[in-house]
C-alpha cells in the first residue's frame, strides 16, 4: 500500500507547504478492513470447502479459481494485522510480519487481476475458438498458467514488501512503528516510482485490455445468428450474465485504486505540483484502496456464476442440508408423538442417503 501519512510531502511553487490532513482515512480503513475480514473469511471459507470437498469434477477454469481462493484466503488472513494497526495507528507486530502483510496485498491485489484475466482468456478461447483451442485449454496448460502468474506475481510483492522501509520524517528512529505508509521522497523517486510502473503496465493495464478484448469478442459471437441457434438463448444468458458480473467485479474493484496509484505516484515524485493535485489524491486514494480490498468478497460470486458445476455442488449441498434438518426436525417430534412409524424414520434416512451418493458424484 503506496501510502502517505498525515504530514505534508509537497511544495507550491510559493513554497509553502499542503496543509491537507487525510486523517479520516484511520476510521475509514478500520471500518471497512473489519467487514470485508467477516465477510472475506466466511465466503472463502466457504469456497474452500466447495473446492476441497465436494467438488469432484475439476476443469480449466476451476484451476484458476482455485489458485485465486488461495490468494484472497492468505490476505484475508492478514487483514487483523491491519486492523489493529489503522486502529492503534502504530505498528506492534514487528518489521517482518509488516513486510509479509505488503507483500500480500499486493499479491492478493495483481494475483486476483491476473487469474480473472486467465478465467476471461479461457472463456474466450472456449466460446470464440471452440474447436481449435482444444488442444491449448487443457488442465496441464491451466496449471502452467497459474504458475507463471505466482512467480510474476511474487517476484513483484516481494521485492515490494521486503526492500522497502518506512521513515519518519520527524523521527527516523520511530520507523519501526509504522507500516503501509510514510515512505520518503527519496525511495519514491529510486524505487517506487519504478515499482508502480512495472506493476500499473503488467499487473493492470495489460490484464484490462486482455479483459476488454476476451469481453467484446465473446459479445460478437455470441450476437452471431448461427451461435444462438446452435447454444440456444438460455445458454447465451448465463455468458452474458457472467461477462456482466466479470466485469463489475473488476471495474468496481481495481480502476479506481490503479488509476489513483498512477497520479498519486506522480504527486509523490512532484511530476504533478500544487496542493489542488494533492489534495485529490490524497482523498480519493483510501477510497479507492477501501474499494480494492473487496475484491475478495467478490471473488466468490464470480466462482458462483461462472461455474455450472459450482452452481451444481452448491444447490446440491444445500438441498442435503435442508433434508437432513428437516429429517431432524422429524425425528424429534416422533419423540413426542407416536404416530411416526418405523417404516416412515427408515424411509426418510433413505432418501437423505441418496441425496448423499448423488452429492459425492459430483
């Protein structure tokens, strides 16, 4: 998180310095990390589960899926840590587990944008190219995929997280007390300055365009009259719907945050003067940051409507679930009454039973 502190970090060309305190940014962020931690946690919990347990039927897109699961539980994970911090507003676990949080939003931030991107390429070679991406949309080619994006990935968040050191600028021995923020001048114009231009041009601006091209040419098949004959309307539905909620996700979610980052930098670096510049990005920033991080809330809806098969395990498992209260519920008013049989428990157990062999065919 490329962030400032309430201090001053710009001149006018008056030479007095912007005065504006994003103060408000504490409550904000501890506020908004508390929610998006329940909820992260419980949905990701949730697709854990989906993933390990009951779904049995493994293909392209749930490869990606799984590896993005993975990246969005890991920061979930970390986001008590910041809590803590924006509430405190001092670092008390240490520099290393500092370093690891950064590390991990930005994994999680570009690791989600790149594993959307695969799942929209995918959709694309399958609907835009069905027959002759046979031999490329393979399960041995998706993990090959999803490694490349790791190492892409780590080899940018680490860097990030470990090399970097907060300063003061009132007191250099009180660094250790601050994370996420208050990087000086001088690492702004030798180091981050070139880490957001690697990570705005790979891990943003790229994957956008990837995204925009895979979304409009599925839109022009789909819109061709011989692929709604041969899908049918309600197939074409479901893509559309999940083009939709694809793209929403990843609007509402990174453009905000990445294209604040790119003026923020240029703030930073003084390549943008006055204090009207600054003030603007230092307001919209925790806003736009706030926005990022729900991307693992989101995440789930697009395992959701992008997968029939999850769709299927799903409804599937609840239906096992509601059977198995309402035999519960059964049971225990035959022990206030006597008019429910043997043969009636026998016949109930049985079809709970059956519900279960067809959910772990799956």
């Amino acid at each position: 998180m490329l962030n400032s502190t309430s201090q001053t970090f710009n001149i006018t060309p008056n030479s007095m310095p912007c005065n504006k305190t994003d103060d408000f940014k504490y409550p904000l962020y501890s506020s908004v990390f508390s929610v998006v931690f329940v909820i992260g946690l419980f949905f990701n919990m949730v697709a854990v589960y989906i993933f390990g347990c009951t779904l049995k039927l493994r293909n392209e897109t749930t490869t990606y899926m799984i590896n993005l699961v993975v990246s969005d539980s890991l920061f979930v994970l970390s986001l008590p840590f910041r809590i803590v911090y924006f509430i405190k507003r001092k670092w008390l676990f240490g520099r290393v587990l500092c370093k690891i949080s950064v590390a991990l939003f930005y994994t999680n931030m570009y690791g989600s944008i790149l594993f959307l991107t695969c799942i929209s390429v995918d959709r694309f070679l399958a609907i835009v190219h069905p027959f002759r991406s046979q031999a490329i949309r393979t399960k041995r080619n998706a993990k090959l995929a999803c490694c490349a994006v790791w190492v892409m990935v780590l080899s940018g968040s680490i860097p990030t997280g470990f090399l970097l050191n907060t300063t003061s600028q009132t007191n250099v021995e009180a660094s250790s007390n601050y994370c996420f923020e208050n990087y000086s001048k001088t690492q702004w114009r030798a180091e981050l300055s070139k880490v957001v231009v690697f990570i705005e041009t790979v891990g943003f601006i790229i994957p956008l365009m990837l995204n925009v091209f895979c979304s409009v040419m599925v839109l022009r098949t789909l819109s061709k009259p011989q692929t709604i004959s041969r899908g049918g309307y309600l197939n074409k539905k479901k893509i559309l719907r999940m083009i939709v909620v694809h793209l929403l996700i990843f609007c509402f979610c990174f453009i905000p945050y990445n294209v604040n980052l790119i003026f923020y930098a240029m703030v930073r670096t003084n390549v943008l003067k006055g204090c009207n510049a600054e003030d603007v990005v230092r307001t919209i920033y925790p806003i736009a940051l706030c926005l990022a991080v729900t991307n693992c809330c989101f995440d789930p809806v697009i395992y959701y409507f992008t997968s029939e098969t999850i769709q299927s395990s799903f409804k599937r498992k609840s239906t096992v679930w509601h059977a198995r209260f309402f035999d519960r519920l059964q049971v225990d008013s035959s022990q206030n009454s006597p008019n429910m049989t043997p043969k009636h428990l026998t016949l109930t157990n049985l079809r709970t039973k059956t519900l279960d062999n067809n959910e772990s065919t799956i």
